[in-house]
C-alpha cells in the first residue's frame, strides 16, 4: 500500500457521492451562465450547453464572451 491509500476511502458510495456533487456544481454553474447570458441578451440555451458538457473551459469562455449588462 502507498502511503497515501491509507487515506483514501475504500467505499464506492464515498465516490459516487462526490461524483454526484460534482455534477450538481456544474449544473448550478450552468444554470447561472443561462440565467446571466438570458440578462446580457445573449443565447442562453447555447451558453447553458457549452458550459455544462466543457464545465470549466465552458464557464472561462462565457466569461470572455459575455456583453456589458444593459442599462
């Protein structure tokens, strides 16, 4: 054993459970790229998808794109 498999928790449910956390950060995250590109007059359904399947370089690439807020 490795020295820090000692630490590693050996239950799958451990793992799926932070696998489902994941999942739902990135939908939350998603969900506001949607909502925030729906204000900016942008497409939202288009932002909403790039930034749930690429879940980082999506929501980096929404951060560049985006327009100023209206006024």
């Amino acid at each position: 054993m490795l020295p820090f498999q000692a630490a590693a928790p050996s239950s799958p449910t451990v793992f799926w459970l932070f696998l489902l956390g994941l999942y739902i950060a990135f939908f939350l995250v998603a969900l506001w790229v949607y909502q925030d590109a729906r204000i900016r007059g942008m497409r939202g359904p288009f932002w909403f998808a790039v930034a749930f399947a690429l879940p980082i370089f999506g929501f980096v690439a929404y951060l560049i794109f985006r327009r100023e807020r209206p006024t």
